[in-house]
C-alpha cells in the first residue's frame, strides 16, 4: 500500500470519527422543549432577552429540504493496477518505472465537475442540525497521460464518468455577522461512480479499457456562511472538500485497435485499474422550513 493511500484513508478515517462524534454530543431538540416549558415562571423581559439577535430566523418547523448545485474540481490522481503482477487476467500497466521516472500509470484528473443535490434535514438544536442527502454528478471526464516505456511519445488517456452519493452529514452553526451566520460540517456516506470509454491512444494503436462501475465510502468536509432570504428560506453558500473513495475499471475484456486497419482488434482479459476520486468546490443551495 503507498503512502498517498495510506494518507488518504487517514484523513477519511477522521473525517468520519469527527461524524459520529458530533452526532454522538447533540442535544435532542426535546430538551430545549423542556427547558421553554419550564420557564412558565419567568418575566415576559427575561424570556424576551432570550432570543436570538440574529438576522436568521429560526424556523418554526424542524424539518427543512434543501436543494442546491454543486461545482467541484478534482484533485491530481493516478490510474494504476489493482494487482500490477497479475498474469491472467493480464495488468494493464504492471509494476515498475515509466518513462518519466514515475511509478507506471496514468497521471490526471477528473477536471470540473457540476452536479445537483437534494437533502431532507432536522433541526435537532438552535445552533445543530442532521441532514441526509442525495447528490448526482451526471457527466464528467478523467484526462491524463501514461508513462509506458515502449515510446517517448504522448500517450493521451481519457474516460467519461458519472456518479451518485448519498451521505448523512452534521452541521453546527457558528459565529454571526449581521444577516450572516457561519456554519461547519461534516459527513459520510456512499459514492456509486460508472466509468466508460476508457480510451489509450499511442502512435499506432488505441487501447479500450473495460468498463467498470464501484461503490466506496464517501467523507466530507465544509464550512460556508447562511441567511434568510424570508420566514422560510435561507441561502447556503458553502466550500467543501469530499474524498469520493476509488473510480475502477472493470475486470473484463479489453482490445487493442490498430489505427491504419492492418490487423484485426487484439482481445485482451485485463485487471482492475483504480484511481482515488477527490476534490473540493462550492455549493449554493436554498433550504424550505416546513
């Protein structure tokens, strides 16, 4: 296992303790219930010095949906073997140095990506909220370049991706400015990602990687700031960063083309490749208390 891996599930790993630890410390809203019922007793001015100063008004309801649009750019990443000392099915690269010097692969990325996301959340406290939702990523592409050292020429790599997730995440309200109110998050879930046409271009030849599809552990972080647009509806804007687990090829037959036609296409069972699918970028959503 390299060391980027290793790295890679480290912060995952945290990212998903800091989870369940906050959800583990919130308050249950009952509580607050409690704490109003008791205080009958106390003078209208006292209860009045309780509320919040804020330009956010606090929703009436617990329960809000929230729909919004994602833009997110990935991180450098790089598509290596599963078992670069496969024989049959063969490894698509194998194991040692490319031509640059570099463990063989493909070095890239998966660019830009733009996305919806839908969420139904509870507001558990004043200052506390759990959220569940759903995100989709309908289209976007890896490009890269492999190092093989047959030749010293490009050897362009590109492929065609789209995902889904849906993750349950923690957020805390913090500090306040005027009609702005700070807020942090965090959580996981699961990412479902399809690749296709998974294509190798050399001098000569095109290689096609079989498709492949994979679900994995998906971890998030953010921060953003939130204020009310009326009595129900606040605007989010938010940066984040998620580690969408790995993007694999499939354990299937690919071939080889040979561009001028001279020889028929070269089947060819080939391994698993992956490649750690993560990145950061904004979010702007509306939230609707019911």
């Amino acid at each position: 296992m390299t060391s980027d891996r290793m790295t890679v599930i480290g912060i995952r790993t945290a990212i998903t303790l800091a989870s369940i630890i906050a959800t583990m410390y919130l308050n249950p809203a009952g509580v607050q219930a409690s704490a109003v019922s008791g205080s009958e007793g106390a003078s209208s001015g006292q209860i009045d010095s309780a509320q919040p100063a804020s330009g956010l008004t606090p929703p009436q309801n617990p329960f809000y949906l929230r729909a919004g649009v994602n833009l997110d750019l990935s991180s450098k990443t790089r598509f290596g073997d599963a078992d670069c000392l496969s024989k049959s099915p063969a490894a698509l690269y194998g194991c040692g140095k490319g031509n640059n010097g570099t463990t063989l692969g493909t070095q890239g990325d998966f660019g830009s990506t733009a996305g919806v996301e839908v969420g139904l959340g509870f507001l558990v406290t004043p200052k506390l909220r759990l959220e569940t939702s759903i995100a989709y990523r309908p289209r976007f592409t890896f490009e890269g370049s492999a190092n093989f050292v047959q030749t010293s020429a490009d050897q362009p790599v590109s492929a065609d991706l789209w995902s889904m997730s849906g993750m349950v995440a923690a957020y805390m309200d913090l500090s306040e400015y005027g009609p702005f109110r700070m807020f942090a998050g965090s959580g996981a879930g699961l990412h479902y990602v399809d690749i296709s046409n998974f294509r190798m271009t050399f001098p000569n030849t095109e290689t096609i990687v079989p498709d492949g599809r994979n679900v994995d552990l998906a971890v998030m972080l953010t921060s953003g700031v939130a204020t009310s647009l009326s009595d129900k509806i606040t605007l989010d804007l938010a940066w984040r960063y998620v580690d969408w687990g790995i993007a694999e090829t499939g354990r299937a037959t690919g071939e080889v083309v040979w561009k001028d036609g001279r020889r028929e296409p070269l089947k060819i069972d080939l391994v698993e490749t992956r490649a750690m699918l993560n990145g950061q970028g904004f979010r702007a959503s509306l939230r609707y208390a019911f």
